[in-house]
C-alpha cells in the first residue's frame, strides 16, 4: 500500500482494532493482533513499527503517552476520532462486499 493512500491494509485494520478498547504499547498491539486475527497477522517488530508510524502520519492514532520501563521508553498509542471513522468504514465496507458472496451462494 502506497504512503497517502486512503486504503487500510489488513495488518491496519487490526491494529486500529486493538486500540478501540483504549491505549496500548508496541508489544501489547502485536498480542493483540495476533488474538484478534486468530494467529493469521502477526507483523514483526519493523513491520509493526512502520504500520504505528504510518497510521500516526496520516492522523489515524496518535501517542497517548511515554513511559520509561526497566530503562526502556514504552510509547501508547491511541486511536484517533478520525481512525476510527475510518475503521468504521473499512469494516462496512468488507461487510458489503461479504454479502455479496454470501447472498449468491447462500439458500436460505
């Protein structure tokens, strides 16, 4: 996906989902991906860090605080007004295009 783009990939989408319950770190995100999507996304380290500064970039989440632990800095992320209209969206849209398939190869 190109930066600037209005899509949301899929490794996005779960990791906007995760922060709907409220703030969370880096690894925190990546547990709860992985829980989220049953296993099925699980971005490494680099990768998650580039989604986080993507998403960030284009007003989606933002940094909700910092924290300093065992001498390491944690930083929380939180999910924008404007990310989770977009996560909306993104997640209606897959409904739609679920139906389609569902209302063709369904009988009842």
């Amino acid at each position: 996906m190109p930066r600037g783009s209005d899509e949301v990939s899929e490794p996005m989408y779960y990791v906007l989902t995760a922060l709907l319950d409220g703030p969370l770190h880096g690894h925190a995100v990546m547990k709860v991906v992985a829980e989220l999507s049953g296993g099925r996304v699980k971005p490494s380290v680099g990768t998650l860090y580039g989604i986080l500064e993507r998403l960030n970039d284009r007003g989606l989440i933002a940094v909700d605080r910092e924290e300093t632990v065992n001498g390491r800095s944690r930083r929380y992320f939180r999910i924008s007004e404007t990310g989770q209209s977009v996560l909306e969206a993104e997640a209606r849209r897959m409904q739609q295009a679920a139906a389609l398939v569902i209302k063709r190869t369904s009988y009842a």
